[in-house]
C-alpha cells in the first residue's frame, strides 16, 4: 500500500473520530431529568443517599428520587402492565429468584456494572449484589469475658459449659442451618436440608430460648437490657450498639451469610441509567462509606481497602471464609415447606 498523505491521514483520523463519537452517544441515550430507586428505606434509605445518591446525582446532573418499601406483588404488577414506575428497586432473596425465573427483570451489563472484584458467588446475571449482611452470635462481654464466649453453634447449643437465657428467631431460616451444624454436619453439606435431623437438634435447645425475636433490632435490644445473654442477630444491628459502647460483641465463626439485592425491572424506562446506578453501588471507596454507617458491607471486595481500621472487625467480608451461604434458591422452592414445619414445631409441646 502506498504511504498515505498529511490531508488522507486528516480526513481518515476524523472519520475515525467521528465514528467513535456517534458510537458513544448511540451508547448514551438521553439523560433524564430523575431516576427513581425503589429500596427498604429507614436507616439503610439515609446511608445509601450518602454512599452513592449524591455522588449519582453530582456526577450526571440526574435527580435520584427514592421510594419504599421493597414489594415482589408490586414489582410483578408494574413489569405485567407496562407501567413500570421504578429504574432500580432492591429485592429480597428468595424474591429474586423468583423474579428472575418469571422474565421480570432485566440482564445486568457487565460492561457498565463491574463485577470483576466480586465473588464468584455474588455475580448473577440478573441480580445486583448490593450489599451482605451475616446472622451471627451476639453476647454479653460482661457475662462471657477474656474469649469465654461460645465459638461454635455445637458450642451454642453446649448449654452446661455456656449457661444463660438465649434469643433466637422466629422463623426456619439461619435455625434449621444452625442445627444441622451444631449436629456436626458441614458448612458445605447443609444444602438439602433434612428437616428431620434439624427438628431433632433443634428440640434440644428449644427449652433454653427464652425469646424467638421477630424484628431485626429485637436481639441486639434484649441483649443491651440483658434479658438474655446470647442471641442470635443480624451483625449490623449488633454493630449499631457497638458503636456507642453498649457492652457486646460477635462471634463471626459460622455465620449464615445473606446478600442484599437490586434489580432493574423489565420495562424500566431509564434501564441505561439504572444500570449506572447500579455501577456507582459498585464502587468500592462508596461501598466503604455503605459500609461505615451500617455495617453491611458491599460485594466489591476491594472495599475493605477503603474502610476505617476501627470498622473492619464488624464487617462479614472480613469472614466469609468461616461462613457460609444462605442457598436462596432452595429456599425458593422448599420456604413454605420449611415455614409450615417451623411453625407446627413452635406449636409443639416439650
């Protein structure tokens, strides 16, 4: 081929030019004027604004516009008829799954959303993993001091060598997990559940929980007034007291790991930019700001890169090795069963 000219090489540089620009707005619709992110609201409504709402609305002029609560039925409805009112909306696990079976949600773009630093376990195609929370033990530091506190669900279940009114929830998940552990079955043999051999374990602590809580902040309070010495919780609520000194600790060994999580609702009408919301989740010096206000940490886990010294103990991330997985997809098949069970046990005497 003959060398080309200073005016050919021009005109081929700014045809080239023009063609990566017209690919890159063909990329970019529009920006709106607002997106609207469904979420939980509450206390996590408050962090997620300041972890990544206001740097989303700085950085692309769009008004990020929240709204609450959380609502499967509500999620099927819009996406059924074509009158979808949300960009972005959290979801709960085993919800999830269902959405993602019934077509009602959108693919994640992994070429705008990246995943790359994310566990294996944390990458659904159409599931954003927002966040991760663990169900863990809480006890008194007053009552177990110096590492006297159980290590173990075997250990928790020891209730000769680890003596006190315990609390555990109301309801089949993380319990029936516990159980099989405390009866000496593996982390990564838990899933299927028999429910039987559960049942049986868990007769045996029945008679020394004095509290089956039902809210998330119910364990860390009796816990804080010392109506029992032990209970089960969620970690950030745990932290929550922690932080303003109350006199409690977590014992993170064999905690039931759960994952927040956001989709994008089939027939969104900003999928583009819900999609960028979800990458400014992603980000691991936000999830690190996540992270310091509720002690749930994101999935990227260069996050902890970015988190406080004083914070790190309390973040699940810190552990995932000594946890293990709540399956969500067996729940979604097996949940009534297993609430059917739990609550005809509760019933039972003995």
């Amino acid at each position: 081929m003959k060398s080309m000219n200073r005016r050919e090489a021009l005109i081929l540089g700014g045809a080239a030019a023009f063609t990566a620009s017209s690919e890159a707005m063909a990329q970019e619709p529009p920006k709106p004027a607002q997106i609207v992110v469904n979420h939980s609201g509450g206390s996590m409504g408050t962090a997620m604004r300041k972890a990544f709402f206001n740097g989303f609305e700085k950085k692309y002029g769009i008004r990020v516009v929240e709204t609450s609560p959380a609502d499967f039925g509500k999620l099927r409805a819009m996406v059924d008829s074509g009158n979808v009112e949300w960009d972005v909306t959290e979801i709960g696990g085993q919800d999830a799954i269902r959405a993602t079976q019934m077509k009602l949600v959108e693919k994640i773009d992994d070429k705008i959303v990246d995943r790359s630093k994310y566990p294996e376990k944390a990458r659904s195609p159409y599931v954003f993993a927002s966040s991760v929370y663990t169900t863990i033990i809480g006890y008194r530091t007053d009552v177990f001091k110096g590492g006297t506190q159980p290590k173990s669900w075997a250990d928790w279940w020891d209730v000769k060598k680890f003596p006190g009114a315990r609390s555990m929830r109301d309801h089949p998940t993380d319990n029936l997990e516990f159980a099989l552990i405390a009866d000496g079955v593996p982390m990564d043999k838990i899933y299927p559940i028999d429910f039987d051999r559960a049942f049986r374990k868990l007769d045996q602590i029945k008679p020394h929980v004095s509290v089956w809580w039902a809210t998330g902040q119910q364990p860390a309070q009796l816990l804080l007034d010392k109506e029992v010495v032990l209970a089960t919780g969620w970690n950030g609520r745990f932290y929550d007291l922690i932080k303003k000194g109350g006199p409690i600790e977590i014992e993170w060994n064999q905690g039931a790991l759960k994952q927040g999580s956001f989709v994008i609702p089939r027939g969104a009408k900003n999928p583009y930019w819900g999609q960028k919301m979800l990458a400014e989740m992603s980000v691991p010096q936000q999830q690190a700001v996540y992270a310091s206000e509720l002690g749930y940490p994101g999935l990227n886990l260069e996050a902890l890169n970015f988190v406080d010294a004083k914070v790190k103990p309390y973040l699940p991330t810190q552990y995932i090795d000594k946890q293990f997985w709540i399956d969500d997809s067996w729940y979604a098949e097996n949940g009534s069963k297993a609430l059917e069970l739990w609550n005809a046990w509760k019933l039972k005497k003995g």
